[in-house]
C-alpha cells in the first residue's frame, strides 16, 4: 500500500511539474514539456491499472464474493486493466489506436503459432485455477497413483506420491484427462471383498463384520458398514462379500484394508468360522479351522498364571502353577484379538472368567474421535493405525535423539546403555529421563516417549465381562488390545482358581 501511495505522489509531482514547464519562458518552445507530458500520463496509466486491479481483487473477489485471489487470476485482472489503460493512454497521446491493435494482432498470432505447446499449458492453467477444483492440498489420483497437489503454476502442477516421489503434471494433460479428485469435507468410499463359507448364515457373518470393521481406526462411524454376499464360488464352498464403509483419511485407504482383512482373521478365529481353502488342499488342511495357535514369542503361560494366582509378597508353588497351566491348555479356550481390537467376549464363551495370557491390554478411548475429521493425512497426534507402528530400531534412535536435545551428544551412549537393563520399552524412557537433571525437562520428555499404552494390563489380569446395551458381552473395565492379545476363557473347573484383578483404571 505504500508502493501505491509513492507512486501516487510521484504522478502528482510530475503533472505539476509539466504544467509548470510548460508555461514557463524558459521551456516553452524545448521537448522537456512533452517528455514530463509523456511520463505523466504513463505514471497515470500506471495508478489507474493498479488501483483498478486492487478494487477488483480485494474488494470485489476477496471481501465481497469471499474468494482468495489466485495467481492466475491476478495476472489475468493486472493484465487487462493494464491494457486498457495503455490503451486509453495511448489514445489521449493522440495515437491511431487502430493500427497499433492491428499491427500488435499480426505479431500475437506469429507469436502464438510459435508457442503453442506453451500456450496451451497457459490457458490450462488459468483454467484449472479459475475452477477452483484443483487447489494445493488436494489429493487426486494420477495414473493410478495417489498424488497431493503442492503447488501451481503457468505450466504444470508439481504434486507428491504416496511413496514421496515429485510428480509434474503439465497443465494441458491434467485438463484434458478425466481425474479422480478426493474429497476434502467428507469420508471416501471403499469396498473390500472377503470370503466366508457357505455353510456359515449370510447375516452372522454380515453382524460379525459389521461390528468388526466399523470399530477400526479411521472408518467413519456415523455411516453404515454395508456387508452383503455377492457371489457364490463352489470351488472353495464359500460365498464372497463385499464390504463397503467410509475411510475418513483417503491417502490411508490401503493400510486401512489391511487392518480390515487382519480384523475379519481375528474375528473369524474367536467365532469358529474357518477361512475357506482350496479344494486342491489336502483334507487335513481343509479340516482345519485356524491351524495351531502357538503363543507370541516373549510370553510364557505359566508366568501369567503365576501373576494371576500369587501377588508378589505371596510364596508361589509352583506345581500348582505347573498343574493350573497344564489344565488352562486343555479346557480352556484361547481367544486372540488383534492390535487395537476392542475386548468383546463371543455369546458362546460368556460368563466366565478370563486370564490375560499374553500381549497387554490398555483402557479404552472414549474421547477418541479423530474419525469425524477429513483429508488426506490424520492431523498430529492422532491415533495411528497398528501398521504406523515403528519398529524396535526405529523407536530406540527416535529415543536417541530426543534424548540427546536435552543433555548432548551422551544421549545416544544412554540409551543404548539402559537397552541392556531395560525389561521393556517403557522402563527403558523411564531409565532414560533420569539422565535428565532438570524436572521440567524430564516431564516434557517422558511425555513425548512414553507410549499411550504405558500404564498398560500385562498378562496374569483376571477380568469379566457384561452385557452392553448393544447386547455385546464387553470386558469390565472396557480395554482394547495393545499389540495381539491372548485371553483364556477360563474352563468352569478352574473358576474358583482365579478371583478378578482389582486395581484402580488409569
């Protein structure tokens, strides 16, 4: 605004200038009249092109229609305004504005020729901008692939894959192609096609999935999940269906399939529904309902039964949880849950008690409700999905070097000092922080590591479960699995063995 109010001053004086020269003695019959005359009409041109420009962007586009002026869109207002100015200029000089319009025309059309690639890609672009489909941010498919538009300019569009490789999309391609562009203000539809067998009714099967899917990360919630079989295969004795739900999040539609197909694999195996195979398979396999469940690696039944039977000031004996163990293997019934998965007890295991055998379980979120925004990334500090997860090198050198802003270059040598002792990843940030004097600082960065699963159950937790208002038999206190969580339906020989955890919820 400055630059405008200069350039006004400027005009003024050289106006009043060139009246004064042009009356005076001195100047009268010199060209210095005719040369102020000259520059002071252009300084006008000028200051009627830029005041005129600023009206219509600032005060028509932005304040009164609400748009944001776009570069393309600028350059079109800044141009024409400049040419009629030039023009009305040109004409107050006493120039033939017709033969220089002619003239002008000759040389745009030679020029035109000549850069028409060009060209085609300028009034693509203007035409892309003045749309306001395509803006940066904006997730659209391009060849196949899931691209963020960055930036746009007169030629291309420079956009970013999935697999963060730059993309430049030259304008012209871009407007003459059909192009799938996300939404930004609601969820985006997707379908996933599983298998069940025939055998199974069709609506267990649609309740079962229903519920499953509809409670993963990142599945909008407040719209139905549509499952329905759509087909019979009699070569594997099995009915395909689809599933169709919303994903909040579209750059995060193929990790979210991935969690539904590992949701659907754990729902089935607490069910009893077995995944339909090839008839080329041998019978043994056919037969087999999930195959054998070994435990995770790191975890031993007989050290959760040992926390679940004795407290810590208690003398354990050991043949009793040798004998409890042995027992749980044969009668009880192992039921796994898969990372994130809510803790919901199947109608046919109901009433009983459970151990917690293996993985850890953490209180649910009730708060959580990332799934009512949209977009192509979940915002910072959303709960991820199980596949985000870092892998233990990963985390240790995240730990490293945060560890290493707050007391220097020894925070490396500190952690991997404290990996040795640690018994797992939350004692290790615990044993990390108290390399860190100040107070404050060590809260900040115990509250930048700590895992949201810290004050996680472990295994050797009894609970039950009870009948919500939906009719699912949910676990007292509601948990969620952490990573894959094994839980025992304790057989009815062993009930009065296990009396429930009491502990206070986090």
């Amino acid at each position: 605004m400055f630059g405008f109010a200069f350039l006004v001053l400027i005009t003024l004086i050289a106006w009043l200038v060139h009246f004064w020269t042009a009356g005076h003695h001195l100047f009268g019959t010199s060209f210095i009249p005719d040369a102020l005359h000259y520059v002071a009409v252009g300084l006008s041109a000028a200051v009627a092109a830029l005041g005129s420009s600023w009206l219509i962007l600032q005060q028509g586009l932005k304040h009164a229609l609400g748009i944001e002026p776009t570069g393309a869109q600028r350059v079109i207002v800044y141009g024409l305004a400049t040419f009629i100015a030039s023009a009305v200029a040109l004409k107050f000089l006493g120039q033939n504005i017709t033969a220089i319009l002619t003239t002008s025309a000759i040389i745009t059309a030679i020029v035109g020729f000549a850069l028409q690639p060009t060209l085609g890609g300028l009034f693509s672009g203007v035409a892309l901008q003045l749309d306001r489909h395509l803006e940066p941010g904006s997730g659209i498919v391009y060849e196949g692939h899931d691209t963020t538009i960055e930036s746009m300019n007169w030629r291309s569009v420079i956009g970013r894959r999935r697999d963060h490789t730059k993309v430049i999309i030259p304008n012209a391609k871009l407007a003459s192609e059909t192009i799938k562009v996300y939404p930004e203000d609601r969820a985006t539809r997707h379908d996933t096609y599983i298998y069940a067998p025939v055998s199974i009714p069709p609506q267990r099967v649609s309740k079962l999935v229903r519920e499953l899917v509809s409670d993963l990360t990142y599945v909008e919630a407040i719209r139905p999940v549509y499952v329905a079989p759509i087909e019979q295969m009699p070569d594997i004795a099995a009915l395909k269906y689809r599933v169709r739900y919303r994903i909040a999040y579209y750059f995060e539609i193929p990790e979210v399939e991935g969690e539904v197909i590992r949701r659907i694999w754990y729902g089935f195996q607490r069910h009893d529904i077995p995944l339909p195979v090839s008839r080329l398979y041998s019978e043994e396999l056919r037969d087999r309902q999930t195959g054998p469940l070994g435990f995770p690696e790191g975890y031993d039944l007989a050290d959760a039964v040992r926390d679940a039977l004795y407290s810590d000031d208690q003398t354990v004996d050991e043949d009793r949880v040798v004998a409890v163990k042995d027992q749980l293997e044969d009668e009880g019934r192992v039921l796994l849950y898969g990372p994130g998965e809510r803790i919901i007890i199947p109608d046919a295991w109901k009433g009983r008690k459970y151990l917690l055998a293996a993985g850890a379980l953490n209180q649910d979120d009730p708060d959580f409700a990332d799934r009512r925004k949209y977009g192509g990334w979940p915002e910072e500090g959303a709960r991820r999905l199980f596949v985000h997860q870092l892998a233990d090198t990963a985390q240790l050198q995240d730990l490293s070097d945060l560890l290493a802003s707050y007391i220097g270059p020894y925070g490396e040598r500190a952690v991997k000092k404290a990996s040795l002792s640690a018994s797992d990843y939350v004692e290790l940030c615990q044993i990390c922080a108290g390399e860190i004097e100040d107070e404050a600082c060590r809260r900040d960065f115990l509250a930048k590591v700590l895992p949201r699963h810290a004050d996680s159950r472990k295994p050797g937790l009894v609970f039950t479960a009870a009948r919500d208002f939906a009719g699912h038999y949910v676990s007292e206190p509601h948990l969620r699995a952490v990573d894959e969580a094994v839980i025992i339906a304790i057989p009815d020989s062993l009930t009065d063995q296990f009396t429930p955890t009491q502990e206070e919820s986090p």
